[in-house]
C-alpha cells in the first residue's frame, strides 16, 4: 500500500481492500508493519476508522518492540488523518519520554507536532525534548522547525532557549 501514495497515485478501491484485509488479520502484525500501514493511509489522506482502531490496538500490544521511527509514523499518520487515540498517544510519548537518545531530532519534530495536532498532553516529553531541539536547532529542516516552534505553541508551553535558538537561526 506504501508504493501508491509514494508515486501519488489516487486508489481509493485499493485502500478500502487493503483496510478490509488488514483489519482480519492485525493480530498477525508486527510493530513495524502496523507503521507503515498507518503512514501508507495518511500520506494517501484515505481514512479507515475501523482499521486504524484495531492497529491503534496492536500496537499498544506490541509496546516492547517499537522502535523510535514506527512510533514516529505512527504518531504522525493518526494525526495527519485527524483520528486522536488518546492511550495510543500516551503510550508513545511516555516510550519517547524515557528514549529520547533513541529518536532522530526530526523524528522528534514531528512526533511532538503530531501530538499538538490531536491535542495530546505530552509535558513530560515537550520540556525534554526542548533541551535537545535548542542545541541542535542547525540539523534542523525549516519544516522540522515549523514542527517543533507550533507543537510547542498548541501546548501552551514555554521554552525561552528553544524560541531564542529558533529566533537566532533564523536570523542567520
């Protein structure tokens, strides 16, 4: 299902069939595949309810063999379609919280972004993680610093060092 959205290439048949099958047989998914069916649906912008509730689910199954990128498409792909999992979303930011060293900084960036975008609490990882994005604010893509300056803003959470790092580069 990745290939089509990739090539952009509209299938909508293709999805409603890929979500019917994927949804009898989740128990049989691994962490990793769960992810690239949820960033499959989101970069297609096709929305399968059902489906992503019962992958919601196997993934919470699956928490002790994520990795920090599946939790990334993950995060990333609810949020895109709009479809908030709220257990889903704490389970992630609580494994981000204590894995940060194990998450590439855009990783990050869009993980806290999609956070914000559902409207998931993760004050634990935002004042974390802020240290991290502020000494490397200059890896950062543009795109990655809109992430991570409007996930901060959604949470009503301030982080002077992190918007002056921002400011600085900009400035650049």
């Amino acid at each position: 299902a990745w290939a089509y959205p990739t090539a952009r290439h509209d299938a909508p048949a293709l999805f409603d069939s890929v979500a019917t099958e994927a949804a009898r047989q989740v128990g049989q998914l691994n962490a990793h595949h769960v992810a690239q069916l949820v960033w499959a649906f989101a970069e297609a912008r096709h929305s399968a309810p059902a489906l992503l509730d019962a992958l919601a689910g196997r993934f919470l199954s699956l928490s002790g063999r994520w990795t920090r990128k599946d939790c990334s498409d993950v995060a990333w792909g609810y949020a895109t379609l709009g479809h908030a999992v709220p257990e889903l979303h704490a389970a992630i930011a609580g494994f981000a919280s204590t894995s940060m060293n194990r998450f590439q900084v855009g990783d990050l960036a869009a993980l806290l972004w999609a956070f914000g975008k559902v409207g998931q609490e993760a004050v634990q990882l935002l004042d974390s993680a802020a240290p991290v994005f502020s000494a490397n604010v200059r890896t950062l893509a543009s795109e990655e610093l809109l992430q991570v300056a409007e996930a901060y803003v959604m949470a009503g959470r301030e982080a002077e060092e992190l918007f002056a790092a921002i400011r600085a580069e900009a400035e650049r």
